[in-house]
C-alpha cells in the first residue's frame, strides 16, 4: 500500500490487523509471579519468552490492552516498531526516518525518548534522543492533525530505544504511566509500598477473598486497596487511562467490549474481611475519602487504631494474614528499628499465632530476626533494596 495512500487504511493494515513483537517490563524480583499471570493472561499461541528486565510475546493490539487492564505485577507494555544496527548517527537518523510514525502517533501527541545503550558504539543517549525526536516530529509534520473528535491528548508518549552490541530496538510504551499507578490513589503515605508490589505481596502470603486482611498500619492503604480489588474482582487498570487510547490504531469499541467482559465478573456489592487502621488519623480520613471516591468503600473498614492496642479476636474469630510495612525512620529511628520491630515481634506472637504473616523491612537481616520461620523475598521499596518476609505466626 502507498505510503501516502488514507492513514486509516494503512494504519488498520499494518497496525491494527497484523501481530506485534511486545515487552512486558517487570521487577526482576516479581519474575516468577508475573511469568504466571502473563500465562493466564495471554493464549498459548502468545509463546511468552523471558527476557533481561521482562518478557516478549508476539500478539495484537487486543493483547496488550488485556495486559494494561489486568496485570496486577507489571511495570509497562511496550510494542516494538523496529530494530535495526547502526553505529553512525547518520544511519541513526535515516533508519529513523524511514518509520512510518503517523501510523503509532499523532502529530500533537507530547513526546518522550527513553534511551539505553550496551556495547554500543553510539553511546551518547542524549544525542540519541535529540535526533529521534527530530526525525519523529518530521515525519508527524507530513501528516497534519488527528480529526478533532480524536483530540483527547492528555498522555505523554514515551519512545523507547534500546541499543546493544550497535544493534537498536525501537519501541512505543502503550502504557503511559508505569501501570503499578492505579488511578486510585491521590494522596501518599509514610512507607510508600507500588502497588504492584504490594500485589505480589499478597499473592505471596496467600490472601484470597474468603480469608481477613488485616492492615494495621496502613498509611495510604496500599496493601488495603489492592485486597479490595482482588476481592472485588477489579482489574487494577479499570480506574485509570493508558497511552495506547491516543495511537491512530485505538479501536475504542474493542476496548469497550474488553471492559464489559470484565465488568460482567466483578462483584460490585459485597463485604470482605478487609481491615485498615493506622494511629495517623488524617491517613485514615484519606483513604477512606478515596474508597468513597471509587467506589469500594463496601469492601474496607478503615479505623483509627494503635496496632500495639489492639487483638485481631476484637475483629474477628478467623485467621487471616495481617500486612506490616512500618514507617521505618518515621515511627521507628533508624537506630532504634530493632527494637521498634521486637515490640510488634511480641505483639505478632502473642494475639496473631496462627496467621499469615507479610513483614516488609529496609534490610533482611532485620527479618532473620523473627521468632518464627519465615521466607524472605528481596524487593525493591521506594528505589532501595529492602526485603519481605512470608510465613505462619507460631
């Protein structure tokens, strides 16, 4: 097809109707988790592949729509556009120019460059990135404007290009936002926690929706708020927009059957066993204000409490797994961690025996530390390595 025969056409041939090579980024500590939920999430034909920083599938478009809206554990979803070698910027910048860019963007869209190189002769990522964008913004100018019904442009496109041994990748991020930001959440907490890892906490300690949570320092109420989700059989995307709706190739009717599949499975009335409760009771106010706000107030009971003045048999008579991410620095001095965590030790020890216990900590040897058996999990927390540790209060 010409390439300047109708952009609709050519974008609906060779976008839309043909499979894509995609990334799923992903936190190397979450692999194994995300592995699984990749496999649930895509058909077999998908062939998943583990890759440095994520993995790769072949799909379409619809596939990576379902990823956005589903993955709890995910970083991003990014559709390859090309790839190429190139070891002088005058190649750089005629392989790029050669990409049919009004077919993945529109010419309005604000614009980032992401790039990373490895043994690459070309090395200089600013100077990448500044002719990528020249060559992007040239090839958009040919093409004029996206219709004004179409001009809904509040997501910033991220181009990502990755170079290793002179060998470079040309991607577009379908995400926008890193997808661990749920759309929920406006206010922040003490010991910020991602929401994809607090996801994969919870999966690793074995909540489901017929056992308590119990989240006694709950500070913005991330651990609460994706246990409601879970719960409530909410796709963590459900709340939120995504890069991939301001491409040329958006089908917004297939988006909005996508969205209805899930809805005819999400349990919108209903109470799980779901307790929050922090001494701060501004952080108890916001996260109940957000609960309203979205909806999923039926699922959270959200409580001014000391965790050190409280029995979980004042809640409930089951077992359950309670979620501990305390505010390392702010309530425990960093001199005194040790023993700030002795004292929940001893209250875990003395009303909790019997539950599923998830503790985060900023070092694992913090975690060794526990009078019980546990298993600890590396994770990054707030850009540092931490740990969590899983296990059954004795």
């Amino acid at each position: 097809m010409p390439k300047y025969a109708p952009i609709h056409k050519r974008v609906k041939r060779h976008v839309i109707g043909r499979e894509h090579h995609f990334f799923v980024a992903a936190p190397p500590a979450l692999a194994g988790l995300i592995d699984r939920e990749l496999r649930q999430l895509l058909v077999a034909e998908n062939e998943l592949q583990r890759r440095p920083g994520g993995f790769g599938f072949r799909g379409r478009l619809t596939d990576a729509y379902r990823i956005n809206l589903q993955s709890r554990l995910s970083n991003r979803v990014l559709m390859q556009v090309s790839s190429f070698k190139a070891t002088s910027f005058r190649r750089l910048a005629q392989k790029l120019s050669e990409l049919p860019w009004e077919l993945y963007l529109y010419g309005e869209s604000a614009l980032k460059i992401r790039v990373s190189t490895h043994k690459c002769r070309l090395y200089h990522s600013s100077a990448i990135a500044e002719r990528a964008q020249e060559q992007v913004r040239r090839q958009l100018a040919q093409f004029g404007l996206a219709p004004v019904e179409e001009r809904h442009f509040d997501q910033v496109q991220h181009l990502f290009i990755r170079g290793v041994n002179d060998r470079f990748s040309v991607s577009v991020d379908s995400s926008g936002d890193h997808l661990y930001k749920r759309g929920i959440k406006t206010h922040g907490g003490r010991a910020p926690l991602r929401e994809n890892l607090a996801a994969a906490v919870l999966q690793l300690a074995g909540y489901d929706r017929q056992r308590p949570l119990l989240d006694p320092m709950c500070g913005s109420g991330t651990f609460s708020l994706e246990a409601a989700l879970m719960a409530a059989n909410i796709p963590p995307g459900w709340f939120r927009r995504f890069a991939f709706m301001e491409w040329p190739s958006f089908v917004d009717r297939r988006w909005q059957h996508l969205r209805k599949q899930h809805e005819a499975v999400m349990r919108k009335t209903g109470k799980a066993a779901i307790l929050a409760f922090d001494i701060d009771g501004a952080a108890c106010e916001a996260l109940k204000q957000t609960l309203r706000r979205h909806h999923v107030a039926d699922w959270i009971t959200v409580d001014r409490k000391d965790f050190f003045d409280f029995s979980p048999g004042e809640w409930t008579g089951s077992k359950g797994v309670v979620v501990l991410n305390p505010p390392y620095g702010r309530r425990f001095t960093t001199a005194a961690d040790q023993s700030g965590l002795d004292s929940i030790f001893k209250q875990l020890t003395r009303f909790y025996k019997g539950w599923r216990l998830a503790l985060v900590s900023p070092r694992k040897s913090l975690n060794r530390k526990l009078p019980f058996e546990v298993k600890i999990y590396p994770i990054a927390h707030g850009g540092l390595a931490a740990a969590v540790a899983i296990g059954e209060i004795t």
